[in-house]
C-alpha cells in the first residue's frame, strides 16, 4: 500500500505537542480511506483541542464501522459547539438508528447550529436506511 507511510506518518502527528499539527494530521487522516485509521481518529476524538476534536468527528462521517458510534454519542455531549455539529453529522452518516435518540436531543441544542445538523443527521439515517 503506497499509502501506509503517510498514514503512518499522519498517525504519529498526532501525538505531537502543537495543536495545529495535530488538528493538520486528524484532517489528513479524515480524507484517508480503510478501516486502519478509525481507531487513531476515536483517540483524535478525545484531543484536548476542540479544533483537534472536529475534525476527528468529521473524519469518522460516512464510515459504516460500530466502533465510532459510542465515541461520537459521546461526543455530542462536548462542551465545544463545533464538536457537537460534526459528531452530529457523522453520527446521521452512520445509518445507525441508536444515533436517533442523540440527534433529536441535539435538535433542541442552544446552539442553532448544532440543532441544523442535527435535522441534517436525523435526514441523513431517514435517507441511508
């Protein structure tokens, strides 16, 4: 695979200090296809950085794997509201029903736009069933 160096390479950046290499590297891997990079974007998923966080969530959308549904259910608790939007997202890529329940509750989010992705991630498992 001509691709496992840089992957290899995008995981280990994210273990760096810097908050942007790490968020560059959670970005890299969200554009990265297979399975091998979902359990490096659930750690990425718990970042300290909410920048970091996004784009992990973003990175897990449209992947059809059980393992990200309990970590991004999770995730539509962060404290960030940008978090909350793309686990959101994700969450109603995933054709998970179990994420029904946390998309309706975000639905009544405070922030509007958590509550607009979350009406796009309640129309995106009507979609995917």
């Amino acid at each position: 695979d001509q691709m496992a160096p840089v992957t290899s390479a995008l995981v280990q950046a994210l273990g760096d200090d810097d908050r942007g290499v790490r968020e560059h590297a959670a970005m890299g891997l969200a554009i990265t296809p297979g399975a091998e990079v979902i359990e490096p974007l659930l750690g990425a998923l718990k970042d300290r950085e909410a920048q970091v966080r996004e784009k992990a969530a973003i990175g897990l959308a449209f992947r059809r794997d059980p393992r990200i549904i309990d970590p991004l259910l999770a995730a539509m608790d962060d404290s960030d509201s940008q978090v909350r939007e793309k686990a959101a997202i994700a969450l109603g890529a995933s054709g998970e029903a179990r994420a029904i329940p946390a998309l309706t509750k975000a639905a009544r989010d405070p922030d509007s736009q958590v509550r607009e992705k979350a009406v796009a991630g309640l129309v995106l498992l009507g979609l995917l069933k």
